[in-house]
C-alpha cells in the first residue's frame, strides 16, 4: 500500500509548482463570491455547480455540493495560493489509488493489487483530472465511489455507510449514478446472487432517488447538459463520431499515454459521416468488445467485468444517454481508469511471473516519465492556453484564454491581437467581445467597449459581468438611471456579485442615497471581505454610522 501512494503522490508531486488557477478555476473558486465567507455556505451548498459561479448566465445544469464544499474549505485554508489546491488533488488522488488497491486486493491477491493501484497512480491520462484544480470532482466523486463500492463488494455489506458514501458520490459529481449498476453486474460476474441483496439494492434506489429529487427542487433545469454538441446531426453520426473519438482520444491514449491533449473544441475533431470507412470499423470494434464482454460475463471471467464496467462508466460520457456541449475530454477516463488498469494487471499475471514483473516496471517507468512531463501543461495559465493553441489551433476558447494569460503578463497588443482572433474564429463566442469590449473601456474608448460589450451581450444576454461594464460605461457618461438599471439587472441574474453590489452602492452614495446605497456596500462587505476596496468601505460605513 505504502509503496502504491508513494508512487501517486511520486506522479504528481511536480503539480505543486503550478502558480495560476486556470479555465474553470477562475469562475469555481477565484471570482466566486460565495466562497470568501463562511456565512455563504448555506447558499453555496442550495445552487447549483454553476448557477452558484454565473448565476442565470449558466448554461450547465449541475449539482455538486459536496465539489463545491470541498473548494469552499481549500479556500479558507489556502486563499488563492495555488500550490495548496494542488495539493488537496495530489492527497485524494493518492487515497483513490489506496482504495483502488484495497478493492483488488480482495479480488485477485496482493500482487494483482499492486499491479492495478500502482499502474493507476502513475497513469498519464489521468493529468488532467488531478494537475487541473477544477478536475476535482472527477477526485472527490472517484473518492466516496470506491470507498462505497469497497463496503458493499462483500457478503457482510455494509449497507448504510455504502449508501452514505454512494450519496457523496452522487452529491460530487453525478456519474456515480452508475454504481449500482456496476455492482449489479459484479455480482452477475461472481457466484453471489444479487437478488439476494435487494435490500442493498433497495437503499441505493432510495438515495438515487432523493438526489433526483434535490436536482429537481434545486435546479431550474435538472437534467439539462449545456448546448448539444450535436445539435441538428442524426443519431447514426452522432453514433459513429463517438465511435471513432473514443478509440482515438480514450482508448489510444489511456494504453499507450500519448496523445493527450486539453481542448476538444469545434471544429477540431470533424463529425463522421455514414460514408466514413474508419468511424464504421471504430463502432464495430466497440461493438465487438461489447458482445465479447457479454460472453466473458455469462462465463463468469473477470475481464468480462472488466470490460463491461468500463463501458458502463463511460456511458454517461457518451452522448448516447445525455447530450452535453462538449464531444470529450481526458478528464473523464479518471473513474473508468480503474477497470483499465484491471485489465492491464490481470493481461499482465498471465505472463511468467519475471517477465510479469519486468514488464510492470517498464511500464510504470514509461508511465511516470509521461505524467511528470504532462504535468507541466497544467502549470500555468501561460503554458496551458500555449498548449491548448499549437493542439487546436481554432478553437475561439484557447485564443481567448491565451490573450487572457498574455494580458496579464503586461502585452497587451499580443493579447488584443490574441482576442480578435479569437472572435474572428468564432462570431457567436461572447468571451472575446467581453475582453475586447474591457481593453477598449481601459484604454477610455468608450464607443468601442460599448459596440463590444453589446455584442457580448446579444451573444450572452444573462452575463452579469458584461451587464456591469455596460452599466460602468453608462456610469462614465453621465447616464445614471441606465447604469443604476444595469446594476441591479445584473443583480437580478447573480445576486451575491459582490462588485454589482459595489458599484450600484457607490453610486447611490454618490446620489445621497445612503440608506439604500448602505445595504449595498454592507452586502459587498459580507460577499466580498478580501476585496481591495473593502477596508476603505467599512471605514466610511463607520464613519456615517
């Protein structure tokens, strides 16, 4: 065991040197109000994964407390200080491979467990979920899946803590619905009898039930995945596109840990069409694994549970059940990896045990050179968004973020070249309007920030941040009621934005509003404590008190 978490924490250990939050980190924890302050956490904890960041604007419907939980405590603890939040994702990446060895300890023996946990732990294709802050939940909900599957794989289950940590599971990330499922299908596997267990069976159905009913209560579109990525294409393209992604960007590079890369956007990666002679050989691959995997079940041979496992757990993933808007990404081989790794352990016991032995060293040397040079993709916004460009060079959202970075580094008119690029790429990608439209407001052009912002605003009409520069700009020009109007609607869509809440109170300050213009700013306060402007509102407070 010491040796397995050795080895996970040994992979990752460079991710500690990483200095900025990058994508989804910056809405998740940087800007996000509702983690300054303890008072928050209720709210926090009742919205959903990203209404509680973007308020109306988000266009995923997600609900993850138990994620956002674990952000909010890492924030109180670290701040903003990166390497602390990486590290939390090294710890939880190194018990998940101590509870992977656990559950193939009791399956095959000791030197099968550490075959599986230990391949698991160097594995290149997992970078993305444990280098990424963000790639947390993939961590957390992986965390209480094998801690739940772990008490409830055995004749003695424990029926309550499995289901306990079956709803952490859920309450992490919501692939872990796939849990009973795959017990299911481990007891097909096995000579228990599952019917024999249906009052283990029965305790899952009723905490899957109590967590739809949360995303129905809490969320104002409880099973909603984003915009399509295959929007207006039939199911036969969207069948065999998925085909031939998943054997080149899952399958190739979780055996040979090439091939990785970080943005899927469109139009990197072209939709198959029913003409396309590989796309059709990809889906008879998989469906030959499939009917393989039925027969080696109906035999009770462990790949046979290997295979269809792993098949279950990228099912969510796979366009087939729930449409999402993106085609992939590496961080969801995370959970799957597992029964990978299985199969790779029990493939490699079938040799002599010597060569067994020299060819797992080989591999996980091979392995942990490729995830330690990885890594540094995740190092910093700079390197990421680099990457991100040189791997897909049209997609909108790595010019964007590059600009971003760029920005931020003082160059400016890389980072204005960077941005128009990125709406030149894409018209209807609202960010890089938003980013212009800032620069312009900057730089005191006003008509230019407006044509922008707008702009951004037809493109996302329930961005608060865009409805606040607007507002700042009608601000700037004299136009009160306007920016007042602007204020509060943004307000409206995302009521803890603790900067709204900032500017609208100044200006009612300014107007002699005081007793309005004070709720405000106490609110700006509570919202925002670490605020660079919130001592000098606190002392005027005092002051007028």
């Amino acid at each position: 065991m010491a040796w397995v978490l050795a080895l996970a924490v040994a992979a990752f250990i460079t991710t500690l040197a990483a200095k900025d939050f990058i994508l989804d980190d910056r809405l998740l924890i940087v800007d996000h109000f509702l983690l300054e302050h303890w008072r928050s956490l209720p709210e926090l904890l009742l919205s959903g994964y990203w209404e509680g960041a973007q308020g109306s604007a988000a266009t995923v419907a997600q609900l993850r407390p138990a994620t956002m939980l674990s952000h909010f405590l890492a924030r109180q603890i670290f701040g903003l200080w990166a390497p602390g939040h990486h590290a939390l994702n090294v710890a939880l990446h190194a018990v998940n491979a101590g509870l992977l060895f656990r559950l193939a300890e009791r399956e095959r023996g000791r030197g099968f467990a550490l075959a599986c946990a230990g391949l698991f732990a160097v594995l290149p294709a997992h970078s993305e979920a444990v280098g990424w802050i963000s790639g947390r939940s993939e961590l957390l909900a992986a965390c209480f899946f094998l801690g739940s599957w772990l008490a409830l794989d055995r004749e003695d289950a424990s029926a309550g803590r499995g289901a306990a940590l079956f709803a952490l599971a859920l309450l992490s990330k919501e692939h872990a619905l796939a849990l009973p499922a795959l017990l299911w299908l481990k007891d097909r596997s096995s000579s228990r009898r599952w019917r024999d267990r249906a009052a283990l069976y029965g305790w899952l159905a009723a905490v899957a039930a109590a967590y739809i009913a949360a995303r129905l209560l809490i969320l104002d579109r409880p099973f909603h995945g984003g915009a399509d990525y295959f929007a207006g294409l039939s199911a036969l393209v969207r069948w065999l596109t998925m085909a031939r992604f998943a054997l080149r960007y899952y399958a190739w590079p979780l055996v040979s840990g090439g091939g990785l890369r970080e943005d899927f956007s469109r139009p990197f990666f072209p939709d198959a069409s029913v003409s396309d002679p590989l796309a059709w050989l990809s889906l008879a691959i998989l469906l030959g694994l499939a009917v393989w995997s039925v027969l080696l079940l109906r035999r009770r041979r462990f790949l046979g549970f290997a295979l269809a496992a792993s098949a279950l757990l990228m099912l969510p993933v796979s366009h087939l059940v729930v449409h999402l808007d993106r085609v992939g990404a590496q961080r969801f081989l995370y959970l799957p990896s597992t029964l990978f790794c299985a199969g790779l352990a029990w493939g490699l016991q079938r040799l002599e045990p010597r060569w067994s032995r020299a060819a797992l060293l080989v591999l996980l040397g091979y392995y942990l050179v490729l995830t330690t040079r990885h890594n540094a993709v995740w190092g910093s916004e700079r390197a990421y968004f680099e990457s991100a460009v040189a791997q897909n060079p049209v997609s909108a959202g790595a010019h964007n973020g590059l600009g971003l970075a760029r920005l931020s580094e003082g160059r400016r008119d890389e980072a204005l070249a960077l941005f128009r690029r990125s709406a030149a790429l894409d018209e209807a990608y609202p960010q890089a309007h938003y980013n212009l439209g800032r620069m312009a407001f900057d730089e005191g052009r006003l008509a230019a920030a407006r044509a922008h912002l707008g702009e951004a605003l037809r493109r996302a009409p329930h961005d608060s941040d865009t409805l606040v520069m607007l507002a700042l700009i009608d601000e700037r020009q004299g136009r009160l009621p306007e920016a007042e109007a602007g204020y509060r609607r943004a307000l409206e869509l995302r009521p803890w934005d603790g900067r709204a809440h900032f500017n609208l109170g100044r200006l009612l300050w300014a107007q002699g509003r005081r007793q309005p213009a004070a709720e405000h700013l106490e609110r700006f306060l509570r919202l925002s404590p670490r605020d660079p402007d919130a001592p000098a509102i606190a002392a005027l407070l005092r002051r007028d008190s």
